[in-house]
C-alpha cells in the first residue's frame, strides 16, 4: 500500500502530514501508477486494433475523450466519455479501497513474507477478472481488476526485490504453476538495525548475499514481530520501534530512499502492464476494450411484459427496436449492446444479452402474449434483472399494461436504481380485459421508480403507444446529458430556469401530469405556449400523460425559462445532446496506515456533513472547461445547497457540502467553456436521499459451486434503538440464509452473516449481484448495501498452452504490396484442460487451423499469412481455464537478426524469433 497512495482517481487527498502527496506533484499513488498501466495498454490495444482494421490510430492529445475517440475510429458525431471515465473509476476506486477494506491482512499487502497467499491472490483475482469478461459481468471484472492489482504492485514497494538488485518484475507472481523460492527462512534475520529510521538499506549482508526474498512485518496494535524480521516502517506500525528498528517500505518518496522508490514504482507499473496484457491474451482485444469502457455507449434494454393482452405493446417494441438498430447503424448512437428481459406471471427473465442487432431482431420476435391469470404481474423482478444486468448509466424501458404484483422487491429495486445511476422509463398502457386495473394506485410505484430514477412513467392507450416511444430514440444516444430536472407532488404556479450552451443539440424537454398548462420563454423573451404545437421555438407533442418539447435546431444559447400553471403533480425533465457531462460519487473518510476516502455504497448518513468525488469531461478534455459552482438541488423542493469546491486538476474536484437537502436531491454543476464563453448547467439523474442508517459489508474471495459462502456485515444507526429488519437478495434466486432481524443501539454497530449457496451446476464465472437491507421499526427509514460476487469453479490446470513455430516463409521484395509472408506453428496443451480460442491478438492477416493426434498427443497444427505490409503478429492461445500461450513474430526483426548473422557465420539465411510467453490463470 503506498503510502502515497490516493483512493480515488480523482486525486482526493488528506494533509501531508498523513502521508499522502497530492496528485499533480512528483509523487506516486496506487492511482497513478495503475492509471499509467491502464493507459498505456489501451494505447497498444487500440493501435492493434486499428491496423487489423485498416486504419490509423492517431488521438489529437493525451486526454481520455481524445483517446477515446480515436480509438472508436470516431471522427463525426458527439461522444461522451462519461461511461469511459466511469469503467476507470471502478478500477481505480477498488484498487484503493484495500488499503481499507484489507488493512490488517498481510497477502493483500505481500506484508510479513506472506508470498505465496499475496500470489494466490493475485491468479485467483486474473481467474475472476478473465471469467467475469466472458460473462460480460464488466463491473465485477473491474472490481476483482482494481484490487488484484494493488496487491501486485505491493509487492515491489513492501518486499525488497528492489534491494536485492532485480531490474526486472517477477513473473513467477502471475503463474501458480512456477514456484516462489529462496524466500528467508522463518529464522532468518533479516534486517540490520536503523534508529533513525532513515537508512537507505537496512537489509542484512546474508540476505543481499544469498538474494533470499523478505518483506516487513507491520503491527498496528503492538511492537511484536518475529527476532531480526524487517518491519514495514512508518508512524503507524508499532514493530518498527521494535530492534530491528525501521523499515523497508517504499511506499512514499523520501530522501534516503528516492532511488529505491523510483524503481519500485517502475517496476510495479510494468508488472502491471505484463499482468493486463494477460488478460488482454485470455479474452482478445475487443472484448478488452468493452471491459475498459472503450465502446458505443448506447445500450438498449428492453423489459417486456409478455402475458396475454400484450400483443401490441410487443409489436410496438420490435418496431422501435428495429428503427433504432436499422437508423442508427455505422454511426455513434449504434448500440453496442442489446437487452432483452421478458416477463410473465410467475415466471420471468432470462436475461437475453448480445451485441448482433440481427439477434435482437429475433429475440423480440420470439416474444408472445399469452398467460397472466391475474392483473398483477411480476414486473418487479423483470426490472431487477435489467438493473444488474444492464451496465450502469443505462437508460431501461419497461412495456407492461399491469400493476406488479411483486412488490415487494421494490426498496432492492429502489436501491440498484440507485447503486447503478440506471434510468428506467415506462410505458404502462390500458387494457381492454377488465383484469387491467388502470387506476393511478396500480400506476403510483411506476411514477416513484421513474422519478427516483430520472425516467419518464408514461400512461397512454395501446393505440397511443407508438407516439410515445419517441422518447427511446430521443434517449438512444451516446451523449445525453440531463440539463434541468424538478417535479411538484402538488400543483403549483412556478418558474423553472436552465441554462442552454453552444455545445447542446437535440435539447428536448419532456412534461409529465394531468390538466398542465406552461410556457416556454427564450432568453431573448420570445414565448410560446403549450397550445401551440409548432412554434418558434419548438414542436410540442402530447400522448397520454406526458408532453414532448422539441426545440427549434437552431437554439438560442443563455438562461431559459418553463413557467408552469398547475393544479396536479407533474415532472419536467430537459436534456440534450452534448460532451460536456460529469460523474459523481459520495464518498467517507477513512482511518488507519494510509487513510482516505471511500465511496458510500448506500445513502449518505443524515446530520453529517458530506463530500462528493466530481470528474467534469468534453470532447477536448476538461482543462476546456471551468467549472464555477457544483450544488445539491432539491427535485421536488426549492433548497439549493452550494458546496465548497477544491480543483484537483485533469477535470477532478472534492467537493464539501456543509447541510445535505433534507429532500430527494440530484447533483448539479455550473460552469463555462472556455473556447466558446459559453455557459453551461448539467444534473445528474438519480435521486438521492439521506439515511440515520449505514450497512457495510465487504467481499474477499469468490464462491464456489455448491459451497456455502458466509458473508459478514455490519448494521448501525444514528437513530432510535430498536429491532431493524434485515431483507437480502439476489438476482439469479439463490438460496440465501441469514437473520431477518437485528437489535440496534444507537451509535453501536451488530453485525449479521449472509449465507449463499450457488447451485452445484453454477458456470464459472456467473455474477452475483446481492442487495443488503435494513429497515428501522415501522418502515420510516432504510439503507443498502449491494455487493457484486463471482462464482469461480476449483482450477486443477495451472500450466498453459505451448506454440511452437515449425516454419517461416518471409521472401518479401522491397515493395511490400507485392507479396504475403506466412508463418506455421503447433500448439499443445499437454495433459490440460484444453484448448478453447486462438485468434489473432496483434496483426493483420488470416488464420488458418486444423487439429490432429500425433502420438497420442492432439496437437494443433496453424497458420497465418499477411501481407509483407504487416510485419508482426501475435498469436494468443487460451485454454478452457483462461491459461495463456503466445506465439509472436517479425519479419522485421528477422531481418535485421538475419544481417548480423551474416556477418559473423558467413550468410544464414534467416534466424526464427519465437517469444513464447506464458501466463495463467488458476
């Protein structure tokens, strides 16, 4: 754990004097030394991926809208690298939430000579990370990613591979199937005595001597560690006060250990580096760059109530679906994944996921109407499984003409709404069976999950459908972004004002509530009136419940205004389509050898002051931006609470906020772009609201098939004493065991344990997504927290593939159109598990396979040929445990390697490179 170490990527630091250096000065962090390996692989992966498709990869800066869009081959068009910047966050967040969640566990940290478990974690977190792609669980994969990677660069900073002279990192750390040898014995001393604290190298001469391997020991509650052992050193670890007095630790910058700590660093991002590009190699370059973020931000998800009188309202969702998919193909508002959830009563799911339209297309045509006895139907656990599937961020739109009858998932439902930022929007049409209740009871739960969510809950006959479905082309882009976003429970006459700025196109405003009458007024003061349907300023569409403003294309930038004059509740809701955008997270301080900040799962406790993580972005990067006022507004009230703003640089700020709204509040932030003067105003979407309660609870190894997990968490209140009651669940009905009650006393915290039990027949690699609840006496108030698990079957195949190249053929003329160089290999796996894929990670060209028994051993014989144009290639093989082979050759190196053998063994005619390299995943 670097002392350095920063928690989040947006730089949130504490004073010096805990240890921590800002970023933006010379010193490293587990952030910044992740954020430069993940970068650096996402340049090589992305210029990989544009010479296979014939074009160059040429970013116009360094910033991460910049890469983005060169690496999505994206020259036209606006693109938002929110959910990019998002997918980074994970990884980064996780990576410093060990010093935490992990503090006192010495493998986490390579602390107290633990090797081989500090190793065990490191495969077992690849194995989760690789299984967890192949799922497309893309979270999970960057949770179990963030945190395998601190204890990787531990390591370097906490061991003293360093000392004993090592330039290179230490393979043996990513294969279980290569030993960790000449570690000192348990006996051995190994440190000198340092009083001062300060000796750039306190190690023994028997230890440099004989390069036996050691870390320090740490004790944070008493001096004791094992005679002549190293301690790990610093103001917390009491054993370094203990003879041998000192520490070997690298973790921050100092005089008399500068040069040490560099190449720590140096070596930590490398390993890193080497660690990703083994996972680059188990699941390929383009599922690599979904996992990292790099991809089409349009996702659509569909969930569909299939019972009998639905038939229209399934027509009407192919028809959509198959304008967007046809409409919206070959340009940046493609979807890059397709969701599709049906139904019913009492069943529901499965979730169908894929990124071929033409499935999606066949899908939703396999959707019937038939069944649902009953008006209820189980629209609430259709909609849980969206939400955990779904990436977060997304927009959901659920079609039913029924009330849910399982209502009660609605405070889980609450709660991933929440976690995830999703946006659910519904189409909830009237029934011609007298079984379809249509009364605004049956409609008031939708209402509350759209509003929470920032979603649109829409009332219209089946014959008005297809006029409301706009909104899901309107919402089916890669850059929308929510301007101004309000609603009134009651009636009110009332002014709302937003900002609208020169980089906003598309702005469209959506109205929703019963006998409404408003007014849309420019900043030059040109009005129009929801009587006029096509005005001068926008075309104003009215189906059931809801009233659709698209404004005039060319907009007129400054301060606009809705005046409202109504009698019933109503929501407005303004958006567009535009770079500029934030992401946001609430986050508590944290104690202990390297504190910080972490993010708060659930809600944020009521009475306390708050800090928010804020990552402002545009297409040229945030430095084009000026961020002037971030604030808490209240949707439903008129309390706006300002906070104090501290700019970390690279689009990053901590904001403090003094006194949350005691309502529903969303986020909002004010600022100019620079180039342009113009002025900008953006908001989140979810609600968020206050809680006395806090659930906690953190995961720290897989499960497997078959096996009870126990799963430990903690309940505490600010409120009353009492008996709170506990509800958990999962989304794929896995049988759960715990205590459904607990006694609380104020300010004290209890703990309880979930069980789980995957089934036996659980794939390998399914993701878990469980919901922890605690509610106070009488239901007044509650808190979550949900926590994403992986089932991981026990690995017996440690040993990867072996390529061998049995041939080159590489005649190629000075002119490189005229001719195609090829390369032949035989791949085996030995007594493994098997091979499952070999593509091509790096290279242009074809590839050609074919399998055959040659004494006994099943051998694959391959193939690739490309154009003398295209010199290098990398092969990667993966068997079916995700261990890892590669086969990588130039015909550029060969000839330069073939010159100097000529000169000194009289003209060979070629010299073969083969770099066999070899990772696993246990």
């Amino acid at each position: 754990m670097w002392s350095a170490v920063c928690v989040i990527t947006l730089g949130v630091l504490l004073s010096r004097a805990q240890a921590f250096l800002p970023v933006g000065t010379k010193g490293n962090t587990h952030v910044t030394i992740t954020k430069n390996a993940v970068m650096k692989k996402i340049n090589e992966v992305c210029k990989a991926e544009a010479v296979s498709a014939g074009r160059t990869f040429n970013p116009t800066g360094s910033s991460v809208e910049e890469i983005l869009r060169a690496c999505l081959g994206t020259s036209t068009g606006t693109v938002s690298a929110a959910k990019f910047h998002e997918a980074l966050n994970q990884i980064y967040l996780q990576n410093s939430l060990v010093d935490r969640d992990f503090m006192s566990s010495d493998p986490h940290h390579f602390n107290s000579e633990t090797f081989i478990q500090g190793r065990t974690l490191i495969t077992q977190g690849m194995a989760t990370v690789k299984n967890n792609i192949r799922k497309e669980n893309f979270q999970a994969a960057r949770e179990a990613l963030g945190r395998v990677l601190h204890t990787l660069q531990d390591f370097y900073s906490h061991s003293n591979w360093v000392e004993l002279g090592n330039k290179k990192t230490y393979p043996n750390l990513l294969r279980r199937d290569l030993t960790i040898d000449n570690v000192a014995a348990p006996n051995m001393a190994t440190c000198r005595d340092c009083a001062s604290g300060t000796c750039p190298n306190q190690l023994t001469s028997t230890i440099l001597r004989r390069k036996k391997l050691t870390s320090g020991y740490i004790n944070l509650t008493s001096s004791n560690k094992p005679k002549g052992k190293c301690s790990h050193g610093g103001a917390t670890d009491l054993s370094s006060k203990q003879m041998p007095r000192g520490g070997i630790s690298k973790d921050e910058l100092l005089s008399h250990n500068a040069e040490l700590h560099k190449a720590a660093v140096a070596l930590a991002t490398q390993a890193s580096v080497e660690l990703l590009d083994n996972i680059v190699a188990a699941v390929g370059n383009q599922e690599y760059l979904r996992f990292m973020g790099i991809t089409r931000f349009v996702i659509l998800c569909f969930v569909i109530d299939t019972t009998g009188s639905m038939a229209d309202d399934i027509a009407e969702a192919k028809r959509v679906a198959h304008n967007i998919i046809d409409s919206k193909k070959g340009t940046p508002d493609e979807p890059s994944e397709y969701i599709l959830v049906p139904f019913n009563d009492p069943d529901f799911g499965p979730v169908i996921r894929t990124t071929d339209p033409n499935k999606m297309k066949a899908e939703i045509s396999k959707l019937g109407a038939n069944g649902g006895g009953d008006a209820p139907e189980m629209c609430m656990s259709g909609l849980q499984l969206a939400l955990t599937a779904a990436p977060t961020s997304s927009e959901i739109y659920v079609f039913t003409d029924a009330p849910a009858k399982d209502t009660h998932l609605e405070k889980t439902v609450f709660a991933l709404i929440a976690s995830t930022k999703s946006t659910v929007n519904f189409f909830k049409t009237s029934g011609t069976r007298s079984r379809r209740s249509t009364g605004s009871s049956d409609f008031e739960l939708y209402s509350n999950l759209a509003l929470a969510s920032g979603g649109q809950a829409i009332r219209v006959s089946k014959a008005e459908l297809p006029k409301a479905t706009d909104i899901i082309i309107d919402t089916s882009t890669s850059a929308l972004v929510t301007i101004l976003q309000r609603a009134r429970k009651t009636g009110s006459v009332e002014s709302f004002s937003f900002l609208l700025d020169s980089s906003l196109s598309k702005v469209t405003a959506y109205i929703t509530g019963d006998s409404l009458k408003f007014t849309l007024k420019s900043p030059s003061g040109v009005s129009q009136s929801n009587s006029v349907a096509s005005g001068s300023l926008a075309k104003i569409q009215t189906v059931g419940n809801l009233w659709r403003l698209q404004f005039n294309s060319a907009t007129e930038t400054g301060l606009w205004t809705i005046n409202m004059d109504s009698k019933a509740a109503y929501t407005i809701k303004v958006t567009g389509q535009s770079s500029i955008t934030f992401i946001y997270n609430f986050v508590e301080e944290f104690k202990g050898p390297h504190p910080g900040f972490a993010v708060i799962e659930g809600r944020p406790q009521t009475g306390l002051p708050t800090k928010l993580l804020l990552t402002a972005t545009s297409q040229k990067g945030a430095e084009s931006l000026t961020v002037k006022e971030i604030a808490l507004v209240e949707v439903s009230g008129s309390q706006v609470v300002d906070g104090k703003i501290q700019e970390m640089g690279g689009g990053d700020f901590l904001v403090s906020v003094d006194k949350i709204p005691a309502g529903e509040f969303v986020v909002m932030m004010k600022g100019e772009e620079k180039a342009s003067s113009s002025k900008f105003q953006r908001q989140s979407t979810t609600q968020m609201s206050l809680s006395k309660i806090t659930v906690k609870a953190t995961v720290d190894s897989t499960l497997v098939p078959g096996e009870s997990f126990k799963l430990p968490f903690t309940v505490k209140t600010s409120g009353k004493s009492g008996t709170y009651t506990i509800s958990a669940r999962n989304d794929k009905g896995f049988p759960l065991v715990y205590s459904t009650s607990v006694s609380l006393v104020t300010g004290v915290s209890a703990a309880g344990t979930v069980v789980v039990k995957p089934p036996a027949n659980t794939e390998s690699g399914t993701d878990i997504t469980l919901t922890i609840a605690a509610e106070a006496p009488g239901g007044f108030d509650s808190n979550y927290a949900i926590l994403r698990l992986t089932v991981l079957a026990k690995v017996t195949d440690f040993t990867p593939p072996v390529c061998e190249i049995t041939g080159v053929n590489s005649a190629c003329p000075s002119d490189c159109t005229k001719s195609n160089w090829d390369v032949a290999f035989n791949i085996t796996d030995g007594n493994g598990t098997g091979i499952e894929n070999i593509f091509i990670q790096e290279g242009k060209g074809s590839l050609t396979q074919k399998t055959v028994v040659e004494g006994g051993i099943t051998v694959v014989k391959g193939n690739f040929t490309s154009s003398c144009c295209s010199p290098n290639v990398t092969i990667s093989i993966v068997d079916k445990e995700g261990n890892v082979g590669k086969c990588t050759h130039s015909i550029e190196e060969e000839e330069e390697e073939e010159e100097g053998e000529e000169n000194k063994e009289g003209g060979l005619a070629f010299r073969l490179f083969l770099s066999l390299q070899a990772w696993i995943k246990p």
